[in-house]
C-alpha cells in the first residue's frame, strides 16, 4: 500500500469506520461539554465564582485595551507590554459581541467550555493516525474526563485556546503529509505562527518541526519551496511582535516574563546550593520579583537585561545544580496532581504543596470524592509520558505515515516539557496545553500493549 493511501486511512480527518461515524464525534462533544458545565455550573453559584486566578487580570486588561482603543495602552494611551496579542484578541471578540464583558464574565467561560470540548472532539479524530489505534470513543472519553482540560476550561487563561491550536496543527501536519500542496504548509505555518502569539512558549516550536518537515519532504518535488514559505510563516508573527515591542518598548521579544522565569529559576538554582545572599544588586525587590525594577526607575529592557544576566551568571556558575533545578521541575511538572479542579469545587479546597512531588500525593488524600478524577489527570500525565520509550522502541513496526505523525505529537510533548521545566512556580499548569498529546500517546501505547506485536494496522 502507498504511503498516500495509508495516509488517507491514518489522517483521521474523515470518520472511522463502524462506530467511529459522526453520531459518536457528537456524543463525545456532548459529553465533554457536560463535564465542562457541571463544573461551571457548580461555579456560578458561589457568591464569587472562581472564573480568574492571579495571570486572569492581566488577560482581561489586554483585551478591555484592544477593544476600547485597537491597541495595547494605558488610560494615558502609551504603549504598554499588556500579553501577547492572540488570547486577548479573543477576549475582545466575545466582548465585543456582548456575550460577556470584563466585568461579566460566564459568557466567556460558556465559550471556553465549548473550546474544551471541541479539544477533545479533534483529539479523538487525530487518534486514529497514531499507532496502537483503539477507537475514536476511548480516547474521546479518557480525555472529557481529564480532570485539568476540565478545569481550565472552567477560567480565563490562554491555556485552553493554545490547546486547540497545537491540535490545529496536528491535524495540519497530517493532511500535509496527505497532500503536501501549498494549501496545507501555510495552514501548518499560520497555526504554528500563531501560537507564540497566544502563549510565548510556542515562539521556538516551529524550529523544533522543522527537523521532521524536512523528513517528510526530503526528496520530493517543491520540497525547498515548501520548507520556506513554512519558515516564513511561522516565524513572521513573532518577529512582527517583538518589532512591536522593540519600537514602542525599547526591547525585542515577545514578553518580558521570560526573564522573570529565568530568574525564578535562578534563585532556585541558588536555594538548592544552600546561597543565602540571592540579589546580585543593592535594590530591596529582588529580580525574581515581580515589581523589580520599579523601584530602580528601570526600563522593561533594562529590566529584562538585569534578569536575564542574574540567571546566565547563576547557571555559569552552577551548572550541575541548575541542571538538577531544571530535571527536578520536569519532575513536578509531569508528576504531580492538578489542583484547578479542587480548588474551583471545593468551599474550602485544601492548600495544595508546591515543589514536592510526595506532598502532593499526600494532598489527594484530602480531596474526597475528588481523589478519582485528580488521580485520573496525572495517571494520564505520567502514563503519556511512558509511553514515549515504549512507542520508540517499536518504531519500526509502524507506517511511514504513522512514524511521521508520532514523531510530531513525541516532539511536541518533549518541546513543551522541555521549555516549561525552567519555570518550576506553576508546574502543573503548564503541562495543560500538551494534554490531550499525553492521552494521545498514552492511549496508544495501551493500544499496542493490547495488540500484542502484531503490526499496526493500515487499512
């Protein structure tokens, strides 16, 4: 069989066979939306309903500016950092349309849960053009189920919506093996363009695709030319915003919270070899602070430099233990149980540990009826994350097809984990958006557990 035509049976873009019609796509949608409402109707109850957590406030600033001047300013009308553009953007729509306002917020959270549940609707699809492939439903009701997708959901955060445009993607990096037309490598290019945009931990993605999009197209007709109008597609939105900021702000990047990570981690990296005088200057705020610089009268690129040199001197100076720091976050980050759930339906949720793997685990035991579901998010977690060896030793037994469309759901999780492991503040959090990619990986590993060592089928 040609690899075109095992990529038609693999992309997962028409319905499966039997069960896999469009009637059981529906259901999946009902029921992950259910699950999304549930919560959210538990949350609307409450006198104050827990639609925001600390990084809501600043979205929600962002989108009010774009909406009342077309740009991101203060009431003074300066430029100002604000976020990057595309999650606010979609705030100011749904403002806009008067479903919701920054100060009336259910009509927002109403659209996340349909974004959620869309999520799991195309991750189901996709399923189908990965190894080990056990049906549409099962992996469509393993993910409506996921404690975290649920929960975040459920608040205004960008982590929902760069969900679904990783996902986008997949399914443009599969119809682009199909195809391989022009069509198709822009759409693989806007999607990964756009995500930067929507969260800046995406702005390096494409240059991590680009390895196997040269696989793919080695050899073959146009392959140059494809290349390039990928690369310049997805690099042009984040070059274009970090011109924005350069010429209204005086420094070229995306955000300046990259910094602020980084010296986070810094001062971590210091905890842990015991360093008790942290600050590399005289000032009282410190740089892993959020309101350094401030009080310095330092500009954001002044601020930004600060903290970028305290992290590469820490680093320079310690680079077993800022690698121990930056293993230990990939642990928590991987390993420990989302606690958004909890927190949202739970009267008075039990305070959840940061930084210890055991005393989260611990914590699950004061959740209740709660422990299943949350117990549930990180077995998927850790689960997709066992799977990848156990795939990889069996690469050979795949379709060329299914080879290339693993690799970019393998690269996708390692990338995302790799970048986020330098943040160890929000661990959990920040494995959100590769969700749906674990239960991806996770239900095909069980797949190929199930079907022995036969190989994977293609037809």
């Amino acid at each position: 069989m040609s690899e075109a035509s095992e990529s038609r049976e693999g992309l997962g873009l028409s319905p499966p066979r039997g069960t896999g019609r469009r009637s059981v796509l529906w259901v999946l949608f009902c029921v992950a939306l259910l699950m999304r409402l549930s919560v959210f109707s538990v949350n609307i109850l409450r006198d104050e309903p827990r639609f925001q957590q600390p990084d809501s406030t600043s979205y929600i600033k962002t989108a009010r500016s774009l909406l009342e001047h077309g740009a991101i300013q203060d009431d003074a009308g300066k430029p100002i950092e604000g976020r990057v553009p595309g999650y606010p953007l979609v705030l100011a729509f749904i403002f806009a349309t008067g479903i919701a306002s920054p100060l009336r917020l259910p009509g927002a959270i109403l659209v996340h849960c349909l974004l959620g549940a869309s999520l799991v609707v195309i991750a189901a699809r996709s399923s189908r053009a990965l190894p080990g492939y056990l049906g549409v439903m099962p992996m469509g009701l393993l993910l409506a189920m996921e404690p975290s997708a649920i929960a975040y959901s459920n608040v205004i955060l960008s982590e929902m919506p760069y969900s679904l445009v990783l996902l986008l993607a997949l399914l443009a990096w599969e119809r682009d093996l199909r195809l391989r037309a022009t069509g198709t490598v822009l759409w693989l290019g806007a999607a990964l363009g756009v995500l930067p945009l929507i969260r800046p931990i995406g702005q390096f993605f494409p240059l991590a695709v680009l390895p196997i999009l040269v696989w793919a197209r080695w050899g073959r007709a146009g392959m140059l030319r494809g290349i390039g109008i990928f690369v310049l597609v997805a690099l042009s939105p984040t070059v274009a915003w970090s011109l924005r900021n350069y010429v209204d702000l005086g420094f070229f990047g995306l955000q300046s919270t990259g910094a602020l990570a980084q010296a986070i981690l810094a001062q971590d990296v210091e905890r842990r070899i015991g360093r008790n005088d942290h600050s590399p200057t005289d000032s009282f705020v410190k740089p892993w602070e959020v309101d350094f610089g401030r009080d310095q009268g330092l500009t954001p690129q002044e601020t930004s430099a600060v903290r970028t040199g305290y992290f590469r001197r820490t680093v320079a100076a310690h680079p077993w233990a800022a690698a121990r720091q930056w293993l230990t976050n990939g642990v928590l980050l991987m390993g420990v149980p989302d606690s958004l759930l909890a927190t949202i339906l739970l009267e008075h949720p039990p305070s959840a540990p940061e930084g210890s793997v055991r005393g989260r685990i611990s914590w699950l035991g004061e959740l209740g009826l709660l422990t299943v579901p949350v117990t549930l998010g990180m077995m998927i977690s850790l689960g997709g994350v066992a799977a990848i060896p156990w795939l990889l030793v069996h690469w050979n037994r795949w379709t060329p097809h299914m080879q290339k469309v693993l690799g970019f759901v393998v690269i996708t999780v390692l990338y995302h984990w790799g970048i986020s492991s330098f943040v160890g503040h929000q661990a959990e959090r920040l494995r959100v958006p590769i969700i749906p990619f674990l239960a991806l990986l996770l239900a095909s590993g069980v797949g190929h557990l199930i079907h022995g060592t036969r190989p994977s089928r293609t037809a």
